[in-house]
C-alpha cells in the first residue's frame, strides 16, 4: 500500500512497547514517520485514520543484523524475495544481510553494487548489507566501508565456502588496525581454529560427537585473542552467535573496562538444548553449536545483565539436500539454523518461561542490533523513528508447520514446537507489509546504508 505523505493513522494498543517501558499508548504515524507517542485512547487529530490493537502489543519491528540471503550465486539456498517475506511475516522490518554465500561474496564494492542491483526490487523489508574482511580485500577496506556497509565480517577458521577465506593471527591484528583507521565496526566468527582442529572428528550421526568436535574453548580462546587485540587496536569489535557462555565473563571484564567489545546471541542458543537434540538430526546443526541446558541458563543470566547485547537470528539456510543428507552425517551437513520467521515467538516464548518480558525482548531483538548497526530511525517506538511494527498476540500459541513459512526450504529446527507469541500483522514505514502470515503487495523495503 502506498502511503500518502501526509495520511495519519493512530496505532492504539494497551501494550505499547515505547525504550520507556510497556503502557496502554496511542501511536501516531504521519507517512512514514512516528510524529509522536500519547496517552491511551485520546482524540484524534482530524481525518486521522484509527487502528485499535486493543490488548495485542505493538513492538518496534524487529532489526535482524545476521541474515544469510545468499542470493545472487546460491539463489537455490534462500534469496532476497523469500527471505525478506519470511522477515515480514515474523515481525522483522529491517535485516541486515552477511557478505558470505552469496557468489560475489560482498568484498568489494562492486561486489555490493552486484548485491544492491539483485536486491532492490525483491525486498519486503528495509535491508543493509554487511562487507566481509578477506585476506585480499585487507589495505581496502575503507573503499567497501565508503560505499556504505555496516561494518565487516572475517572468519578466524574455514567459513564454508571457499570464495570467503578465513583471516590469520596476524591478518586479523591488521584488519583490526585498518578498520580502526576509519572507526569501523569488526564483527567476528569467533571459533579458534587450533582448539578445533584438536578436537574430536565430527564424523557421524551422533549430536555428542557434532558437539565434542565445537568445544567451548573455541569460543573462549578466540574471544580472548578479539579482545587482546581490541585493546591494542581500539577496534570495534562484535562477537557474533555466541554459543558458550563460558566467554560470558572475558566480554564482561573488557567491557567493564570500556574496552569496544559486544555480543550477540540467537534465538536457537537461547531456546534449544544439545539434549533434545536427536542423532542424524542435522537441521540442528550450526556453528558454534547449540550447547547444553546449563550453559543456555548462563547465557540467559548473561543476557539478563547485558555483556550479550542483541539476539539475531543467523538464519542461514540451504537446499534441503544439504541440510539434511539421508545418512544424517553432522560432519557434511550444512551447517545453520533457519529462524527468521520464527526468532519473536521462540524467543518470547522461552523469554517469559523465564521471567522476562516483552520491553526486554524489544531490547534485544530490535533495539540493540539498531544500535550496533547505527540505524537511528530503527530500533523504537518514538517519535522521529520510521513507523515499523510488529504486532504481537503474545498470551496466544500456534505450532510451527514448516508448510506456513516462507523460506526458500521449509526445514526449521523448530518443526513440530508450540510456541506463545502470534504474529498478527507487521509494518513498514506507516503501513502494513504483513497481516496473519500473509505479506501484502509488492516489495516496498529500500535499501539501507551506512549513515
Ligand atoms: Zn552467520
């Protein structure tokens, strides 16, 4: 639907998700824009349009920072048409797609001027891009960061795909220089790949050994190396799908002594457990791994105070073939989860099991990734602020039927799974792109850069 410049529409709800807290509020939109947020059931300006939510809650949409749309060269896994419809039905009105398994990987500028071109008449939702740290592209990393990605993304052990190589010891000392240089933004696949390459085979059907070949001190000792060199460096650095919570305390302490350090974790970290998780069951598999359920508890202690700062998806997806190879081998399996119609249910799901509450899962999954991505009209319900909602049903439940989403290929962890939390109808920019599943219209996101 296109939005006349000036057309008002007042969103009531009882259940206003404002950076203040929850409270019953009238939201007014003007175009694409909040004008300004007001008491609950006031008059309303003249030829306003009402949309009465009644108990349903109004959340800022979701801003999903780590998003795999391996589209153009790997179309066949997911592209920007289906990825983007999957955010909008779940509620996520902003994603920021990763520079890797797509064919040109984002790792120079005119790789993403390739990436923009595919991307701009398929996409529902609003979508920015993040460049990739190669070894080629180091001593040119300001032109990428010129040509308006986020920040960058580099691997410290084979990503996967062999046209996005992972950095060394020493390349990643100087891609921390470099893109301190300029004050850009780090974001790390934090696995150490000595810790890996010493540990057990993941060969076989078995989840144990998938898990025993990942160990926790992948994690630990690559994060305290990212942190060693942010202190050296300055850079900003990112610590993105943090799986063991045994990091938890080395970001805490860096942080605590100002050192630019940040975490993310996923909704699958923070909602599975490795003891549910059964043998040859490779749509479960993802790097690092989903751990067990003592270590998910600390991850949620470690969200609760905030040394994990956002929770994205990682939706990373590919052919059914890959994902799940008859003989359920985790070894050649693709690894990664497919969630982005699913991160606000199972998370809110788990979040309220657990004593939180919706303010502290629009903190997570729309506030703080604007923030790390520097997305200023993102990320609130506040006037000034682009008018994207999502509208959530949150007391109501529905069971995941892979058949309703709309990824490219219906496998999902989350098969079978009842969750609390409906998404009843998301908006982008003053008017919905979504309602109950289903996306309206043609695909009205625009492309984001860098501001
Ligand atoms: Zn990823």
């Amino acid at each position: 639907m296109p939005q006349q410049p000036d057309r008002q529409v007042v969103v009531r709800s009882t259940r206003v998700l404002t950076p203040e807290g929850e409270r019953p509020a009238d939201v007014i939109v003007v175009g694409e824009r909040i004008a300004a947020v007001q008491p609950h059931g006031g008059a309303l300006p003249a030829g306003a349009d009402l949309v009465d939510l009644g108990d349903d809650a109004l959340l800022p949409g979701l801003v999903d920072t780590h998003v795999h749309v391996n589209e153009p060269g790997r179309t066949e896994w997911e592209g920007f048409a289906s990825a983007t419809r999957a955010a909008a039905a779940g509620g996520v009105t902003t994603l920021v797609d990763m520079p890797l398994n797509s064919v040109p990987p984002t790792t120079t500028p005119d790789a993403l001027a390739v990436k923009r071109a595919t991307a701009a008449p398929s996409v529902h939702v609003d979508t920015g891009f993040w460049g990739g740290a190669v070894p080629d592209s180091l001593g040119a990393l300001r032109s990428l960061h010129d040509a308006g990605v986020f920040g960058f993304k580099c691997f410290l052990l084979p990503s996967g795909v062999p046209e996005f190589p992972e950095l060394t010891g020493d390349q990643l000392a100087h891609a921390m220089r470099e893109t301190a240089s300029f004050g850009g933004l780090l974001i790390v696949h934090a696995e150490d790949p000595g810790v890996i390459g010493a540990a057990p085979d993941a060969a076989g059907r078995a989840y144990a050994g998938f898990l025993a070949s990942r160990p926790p001190a992948a994690e630990t000792t690559a994060i305290a190396g990212l942190i060693g060199l942010a202190r050296e460096t300055g850079c900003r650095v990112h610590v993105l799908h943090l799986s063991s919570a045994a990091a938890l305390p080395l970001i805490a302490d860096a942080r605590r002594d100002g050192v630019a350090v940040s975490a993310e974790s996923c909704p699958h970290y923070l909602t599975l457990t490795a003891e549910q998780v059964p043998d040859g069951a490779t749509e479960f598999k993802c790097c690092p791994p989903i751990r067990e359920a003592g270590n998910q508890d600390a991850l949620w202690t470690g969200l609760a105070e905030g040394t994990i700062g956002c929770v994205v998806s990682d939706h990373s997806p590919a052919t059914a073939a890959l994902k799940q190879p008859p003989d359920g081998d985790f070894d050649t399996a693709w690894g990664g989860i497919s969630s982005l119609q699913l991160g606000l249910p199972a998370m809110w799901t788990e979040a309220r099991r657990r004593g939180h509450t919706l303010a502290d899962v629009a903190r997570w999954m729309s506030a703080a990734p604007a923030e790390l991505a520097g997305l200023a009209a993102k990320g609130a319900i506040a006037a000034g602020r682009d008018a994207d909602f999502a509208v959530l049903a949150p007391e109501e439940t529905f069971t995941v039927d892979p058949a309703a989403l709309h990824h490219r290929h219906p496998v999902t962890a989350y098969a079978g799974r009842t969750l609390h939390g409906v998404v009843r109808a998301t908006w982008l920019r003053g008017a919905p792109v979504a309602r109950d599943g289903a996306v309206d219209g043609p695909p009205r996101g625009r492309l984001l850069t860098r501001p």
